[in-house]
C-alpha cells in the first residue's frame, strides 16, 4: 500500500506545490518510486499544469471533461452511490496524476441530503470525510507514495485530504508568520484525528483510520549568509523546531527554480549554479522526506 502524504498549509504562495512536485519526481526518477500525485488546488491547479500545461488552459472558465474527485463529492451530495473510477493521467513512466477541478471549491458538508436521523447524518459526514480516501482504495496499491497538493485553505476538501493522508506536511518560508499557520495546520489535523474517533464511537462502527501525523515543515525560499541561515530565518527555524517538527534540509530562495517554474521543467533539467544548488537541496530533502514519511 502506498504511503499517503497531503501537503498543506494555510498560507498561499509558500512552495506548496513546487515542493510536493519536485518531490514527486524525485521520488519517481531517482529513488525509483511509483508516485501517485493528486492535484486538489482548486484555485490554481498548479501541479497539473506543470505536468500537461494544456490542461489548465481556462482553468476556473471550463469544467474539466471525465471523471474527477469533484464527481465523488457530487455523488454523495445527488445522494448517487459513491465509486470509485476516476481519470487518472499517466506522466511518464513512475508518475501518474489525478488533475485539478477547479469545482472543487464548491466542495461542502452543508450539500449533503441531511435528515433528521444523528446517526445517518454521521454517516454522510463520515462518507464525505473519506471521499479521497475511498477513490484510492483500488489505487494505492499501485503506488508507492500518493502526494496530494492542495490549496491553502481550512476547507473540507482539506479536511478529506487530512482524513487519507498517513502524514501532512507543511511547506514554509522562514518568516514570522509561518509559526502561526504551521500551528493552524497542526490545529486541524487533531480536529479531524478527535473527530473520527468521536464518530467512530459514536456510531460505532470499525474504520481503519490511523490517527493523521503532522510530519514537519519544510523550509522553502530559505536566504541564507554564507553557509547558513540569514540570522532572522534561523531563529524562525528554532521556533519552528520547538513547536512541532521540522525537516532539517531546506531549499533555499533564488533563479534556478524560477526558471524551471518559467520552463515548465523540474530543477533537476535547468542549467547554471543556482538550479545545480536547488536540485541538490530537493534531492536531499526528499531522501529525508522517505525516513519522515516512510
Ligand atoms: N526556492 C524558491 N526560489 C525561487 N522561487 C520559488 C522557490 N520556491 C517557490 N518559488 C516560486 O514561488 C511561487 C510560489 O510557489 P508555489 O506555487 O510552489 O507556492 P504554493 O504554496 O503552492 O502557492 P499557492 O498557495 O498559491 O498554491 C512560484 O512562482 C514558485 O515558482
Ligand atoms: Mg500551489
């Protein structure tokens, strides 16, 4: 079975996406892993651009054509029974993804059918909770590691993606207020780990859920001086560190990455100094992301 990983946060434009990117093709082309990645960045479908640039074309103008993850919601919600066949685009050879669907904003508990019944009502929000997770039950075998990007916002999606992930981790840039949203993250993981075991008692009913680990932040668009961390970033890293847990490779800021963004290319195919750097950097984080996240 493959080792689920949602990367979340609360804040935007933090290096969710290139993190979890370039963590998905290093996996594939130098650990030899089968990586799954889904895209649930309903705002910018990010990821899946960066795979098939075609497919985000008017993306938030047009609904994707084929089945989606909005498609499962959607059939909870039509109260339809649940299944679970979905597209599923192969990348290249390691890689496969599951693309955005920028409908997925609409995704809500409060569109369920609701009835006057507590017990059913758990039920369909439990169901909702484990949409993501349902989809992958045929999947995951197939993989080695399914990395889920997402878009920085406490929603139910997120709350889903928590629900399937075996671990969350949090993208971050070193700055005064990444201790605050990496503490709403770890926030929302313990909601939806107390919550399923308050609905399993409740209903009493035999779930394989494993409680959710917070598994670290992840230091990107790092400055440093000289060897190490510019002084400021540092003491945001300690903080980090005594609040939760923290990954001790860090990417840090500069051109190779915004040309490979520019490119459409990983970091690993950009030419010059500063792209040899970074790709050094992700290739480091991702072998300690396979001992975080084994
Ligand atoms: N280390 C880096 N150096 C330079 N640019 C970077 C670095 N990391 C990310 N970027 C750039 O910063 C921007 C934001 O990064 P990214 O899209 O990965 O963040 P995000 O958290 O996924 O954002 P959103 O919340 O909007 O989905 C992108 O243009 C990306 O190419
Ligand atoms: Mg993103």
């Amino acid at each position: 079975m493959a080792t689920v990983v949602g990367f979340i946060s609360e804040k935007g434009g933090v290096g969710k996406t290139t993190a979890c990117y370039h963590i998905a093709i290093a996996l594939g082309r130098y650990e030899g892993k089968r990586v799954l990645v889904i895209d649930a960045d309903y705002q910018r479908g990010g990821i899946s651009g960066r795979f098939f640039p075609k497919l985000i074309e008017g993306f938030g103008s047009e609904a994707p054509t084929g089945t989606t993850l909005f498609n499962k919601f959607q059939q909870l919600y039509s109260a339809s029974p649940q299944t679970t066949e979905i597209d599923v685009l192969p990348c290249n050879g390691q890689i496969d993804l599951i693309p955005a669907d920028p409908r997925l904003s609409t995704v809500s508990v409060d569109k369920l059918p609701s009835t006057n019944n507590i017990r059913a009502n758990n039920m369909s929000l439990l169901s909702h909770m484990k949409t993501i997770s349902f989809v992958l039950s045929g999947l995951s075998k197939n993989y080695d590691y399914v990395l889920i990007d997402s878009h920085p916002e406490v929603s139910d999606v997120m709350r889903s993606i928590i629900y399937v992930a075996d671990h969350c981790v949090s993208p971050v840039k070193l700055d005064r207020q990444s201790s605050i949203g990496v503490a709403t993250v770890i926030g929302e993981i313990s909601n939806v780990n107390n919550d399923i075991s308050m609905i399993r008692r409740s209903l009493d009913v035999e779930d394989d859920y494993r409680n959710t680990q917070f598994s670290g932040s992840m230091g990107m668009m790092a400055r440093e001086y000289g060897e190490g961390l510019k002084q400021s970033e540092q003491l945001e890293y300690n903080r980090l560190r005594r609040s939760g847990k923290i990954f001790t490779n860090y990417v840090t800021e500069g051109d190779g990455l915004r040309i490979a963004a520019a490119n459409r290319q990983p970091v690993f195919d950009v030419q010059g100094a500063n792209a040899v750097k970074q790709a050094a950097q992700f290739r480091a984080l991702t072998k300690e992301f396979m001992q975080v996240c084994p």
